[in-house]
C-alpha cells in the first residue's frame, strides 16, 4: 500500500497540472507524498527542520545559502547511534581487552584490566578518566593504521551490544539517517564531528551513514609514518593528540572543514559549543539537540547521565531557542527495520 | 578557429560512424579534439597520466578503482604554483610585517624584523628556521581565525610578485589546473597537502584549484575556541600544532583523509614520503614529479635548490619508475591566461 497510493496521488498531479497551477493549496495539499524525514512526526520540529532546507535552499529567499557553505555537522554517540549504558567505542575495547588477555598475562593483576577480565564494569571504570585511557591506549595503539582498521572492520561485523543483542551499527537512529539523506539531496555536505575515535569511526561511517572518512572528525592519537622493510606504514603511537569534545569540537571543524557550519547536532553537553559555534553563523543557521526521552524503545537520560550528560546545553539550547527533539514524541521509528 | 576545428571534425564524427566503427583508426585520429590536457605536450608523461586514468576507471579493467577510492594528493608550493625565489607565504609574512610596522617600533631594532623592514631579505632569513617561524607567528597568529581568513583574502587580491609583477594567484600553472579539473572529472576527490600553512590557503583554494576548504590539509597552528561577550571566536595561537611535510605527509593524509591516495602530485624531497605512501596503496597508483626544468618561462632549480629541491626524491623517482614531468618539455603552457 505504502508504494500504491503515491504513485496514484503523483498520476492525479502530472494529470492536473492545470488546477495545480491554478490553485497553489492542491500543491501543499500533495507534498506529504514526498516526505523526506518518514520517521519524524509531524509537529513542530519536523516542521522547523524542513522550512529551514527550504528556506536556505530557495534561490529567492534572503536566506539563500549557495552549496559550498551548507556544511552540516553531527554528534556520533547519542546522536547518531545510541551511547548507553556505555559508549560502544568502550564495549569495543573491553571485548579486545579479552581478546588480547592471553598475550597480556600481567593483566591478570594489573587494573583496570583485571576488572575487565572478571567482567567487572563498575570496577573497571572506578579509576575514572585515567582508566579509560589505559584501556584505549592498549588496544587503540600499538599497531599500524592498517592494522587498526581491520581490527575495527571486523568488531563491527561480528560484535553485538550486551543488552540489545543488536549488532551496533544496527543501532543507529533510522530518523538521523532520514535526516543526514534529506539534507545531502538538498547538497549539504554532512559531517561526523564526535568525542569518539575518528579511525575507530571511518572504518564504517560511509556503509552506514553515507558519510566518507575525510568527512569524519574526532578524537585521535599521535601518528607517525615509518618507511620499513615491509613498505610505507603509518604507525598508532600512545598518546593523545587532540580531544574532539567541548571546546575541541569548534577547534575540530575548523582544523578539519575551515569553514563554519550551518546545520549542528547533538545530545550533550559536549555539543555545546559545537552548536553555539554553529549558531555564530552569519547565515542562517539550525541548532538541533536529540534529547534522550524515550524509556521504552531507548534509554530516557539527561541532567543525571554520567554519559551523554544534557544539563548546560538543555538551559542554553531553551533560551536561544534551538530545536529539542524529543525522541518519545517526535520520532515515530527509532531503529532501522 | 579554436572552436570551428572542433565543431566540424564533431559533424564528420557524426556522419561518419559507419567507417569509424569499422576502421578504429580513424577514432584515435580524431581522439586530440577532446584533449583533456591541452597544455601537455604529447609525449611519454602525458600518454601515462591518461592511460592511468582510463585504466582505473575502466569498470572492464582488472585495475578498476571505485569512486570512494580516488583520492588524489597534490603539494602546493612549485607543485600547483610558483615558489620561486620564495614561498609566497613567506611573501605574505613580508608584506604583513611592513604592513604591522607601525604598531611595532621595537622591530626596527629586533631581528628578523629590522632586516625586513630595511629590505634585507638575505639578512631576515639569515636565522634560518628560527627566523621564520618568528616572522610566521608575528603575522599569522594573535588573531581569530575570521579575522586572519579576511587578511589572506584582501593579500590575496591585491598582492603582487617582486619578479614577476603577477598576483600570486596567477602564477599556478596551467597544466596543473588541467590536470586537476580532468581527475574530478573522471570521479577523483582532489585534495591539497602542502607544508603551507593550512589557513592561508583556504581562503582562495576554492576559486582558483576549485578544492574546498575541507579538502585542504597543510601545516597549522594551536587553535582555542573562546566564548567571549561578542559570541564564539576562534583563536590563533603562537605555537606550532602540525607540519605537514615530508613525513607529516602521509600523517596529514591519515588524520584529515583517512584513505590512502591512490594519486599523488609533487616536486621536491618534502613531497618523497607522499609518494611512497601512494606508492604503496594495493590499488594501481600513480605517482607524479614535477621537474623545474624551464628557466626561461620559470626557474630551474632541482637538487642544490635552498627552496623546493628535489634530491633524493629524484633519485626515488627514478629507482621506481615514477614520472618525471619536465616543466620544459612536457608543459607547451605554464601559466594560465
């Protein structure tokens, strides 16, 4: 049915043309045929969402924004696909933690990764941002970018998120990927700007997202080029180079695109000054925030939340009257079927 | 004429596609009129850049590379124009510290300044690395980076060459602007990656090689993003973040591309590892010198060169069978008109 009746609604138009033009009401009457965001809603953000491309994208609006500028960005975790309980970059480097154990005996009794191994999480995580770090640099570095890559292909293939059963890359939200195609045939050029790896991220962003690795940004380690016996490798050294989060995620942009966004999403408070940034555009800009509302088909977090925390940018996002998306109201369809 | 030729060797195509087909002869006759290259002489270096071309996009071809996997590298400085008998940013450093002047009375007694402001370039670089990144950061931080993009524009637009009298922009080569727009064409990403500095071409890399902002990566500095009481700026800060030559190459090509090349462009030792980096991709690559052969359309200058040589990469080039463009011989143009 879904396929009959727009192909019936568009021979009454193409039949109708007279009338049409007669009487511009039968026009808007028509257009819900071509809903471009299927998964959202009808209501007021849909609504914001949709005049907004219309508007930037009409050779006669004042607000008319040439190709080159329509530069979207987006959040990954929370925005894109889900981040709870945990953000899926750490479910991956637990199950490498395991994986790796057996060449790691010293794990055994060393922390946070003998709190992995006993399956302990809380443990694991009890030494806060400097555990974290151990456990990405012992599976994040170490190996060439190659090698990185292939590790992260074949995760994505074959891991599944504890809870959900899901496999991860199925946990992305169907309404987001409405969103990021709609604004792309509209010839805005999309965006990840994330907290997360950038090379944990390329390895899968353009089969599921639409999105190519040079338009990926993120967090990133140092790197160095090697000339070896084998050929020219690029090798993933331990230690940080950049954080793509907060502050970062303007510094980010600018490093990677140069150019100010118009369109930015996200959920949290990391995405703030991504989106006070965006709206600093001298065009006309969008600021979306996904809030996390839905307790029956997500998790429904926000001021309270260790991860995806939404306080600061909830209070800003009110009082300078950015889009909040509630996820329970405003999307009819979270997963991809 | 330029155009009648063509128009009428097209209506013989047209009335002739009986013997064409039969005789294949005839077809590579009349192949020149859509010469993609117009201004590289027929030859060797041409004859493999289009075979290349043809080759990989040839769905046919045992070598057939998909779209998401043409990206192609190209230096800037004596790769896509001049750099002769300076790199024009050090030009730019120049013209911006004489501009600067006023504000600064110390400098008329603080090297490298009072040399510059005296005209005495030899004496300004006699510091060698040091000297420059002191007139690098006295002009191109301490600033927002909205307020540096409006500086390299208005230079940009108005600057002239101390040689040559042209404004910079005009100093690319002609050959190269082909050879950029004839991959894009055939489904290339083309980027820059230069040892320049990342936010001083952006501004203009657009409309003059027509590769946007987020397709360039070059060198840069710290940058802070800052919420003040007139919105969000970004700040440039006087320290170095990235140089993005010789084994930054490959290294700027991971952080901002993610893909290996499967194309690169360049003319001296700071471009060698670029090359081998492409060189190593498992699809078919190409790699392409540019040789400074042409002393009286330009500068000749290769291994003893203080600016742009090309040394050991010569010798690399030749080991590995890369090719070798002579600016002499292959280019019947250099600069645009």
């Amino acid at each position: 049915m879904k396929y009959i009746i727009p192909l019936f609604a568009l021979v009454v138009m193409a039949c109708n043309t007279t009338s049409q033009n007669a009487d511009s009401n039968l026009t808007s009457t028509v257009e819900p045929i071509t809903d471009p965001l299927p998964s959202w809603n009808e209501g007021a953000n849909k609504e914001a969402i949709i005049q907004y491309v219309k508007t930037v994208t009409d050779k006669n609006s004042k607000d008319y924004i040439a190709p080159s500028d329509r530069t979207a960005t987006f959040d990954n975790d929370g925005t894109l696909w889900s981040e709870q309980p945990l953000y899926f970059q750490l479910f991956f480097a637990i199950d490498r933690i395991t994986e790796l154990a057996p060449e790691h005996p010293e794990w055994e009794s060393e922390e946070p990764f003998a709190s992995v191994l006993n399956g302990d999480l809380n443990g694991a995580l009890a030494g806060g941002e400097e555990s974290i770090v151990q456990l990405v640099m012992a599976t994040h570095s170490g190996m060439t970018s190659a090698q990185f890559n292939t590790i992260v292909s074949t995760w994505v293939d074959t891991a599944t998120h504890p809870v959900s059963g899901k496999k991860y890359t199925n946990m992305v939200y169907q309404p987001m990927l409405e969103l990021l195609e709609y604004l792309r045939a509209n010839d805005f050029k999309t965006f990840i700007v994330s907290g997360g790896g950038i090379d944990f991220m390329r390895p899968w962003t353009e089969s599921v997202y639409g999105i190519p690795s040079e338009q990926v940004v993120g967090s990133g380690l140092e790197l160095s080029y090697q000339m070896t016996e084998n050929g020219s490798v690029i090798n993933r050294l331990p230690k940080i180079d950049f954080i793509d989060d907060k502050a970062g995620k303007p510094v980010g942009i600018q490093r990677h695109i140069g150019k100010k966004p118009i369109f930015a999403g996200g959920n949290s408070d990391g995405d703030l000054q991504m989106l006070q940034w965006t709206d600093s555009n001298e065009h006309l800009s969008f600021q979306l925030y996904i809030h996390h509302t839905d307790s029956v088909r997500e998790t429904a977090y926000d001021r309270e939340s260790p991860i995806g925390k939404l306080d600061k940018g909830w209070d800003e996002a009110v009082e300078k009257g950015w889009t909040i998306a509630d996820m329970a109201e405003d999307w009819n369809t979270v997963w991809p079927e």
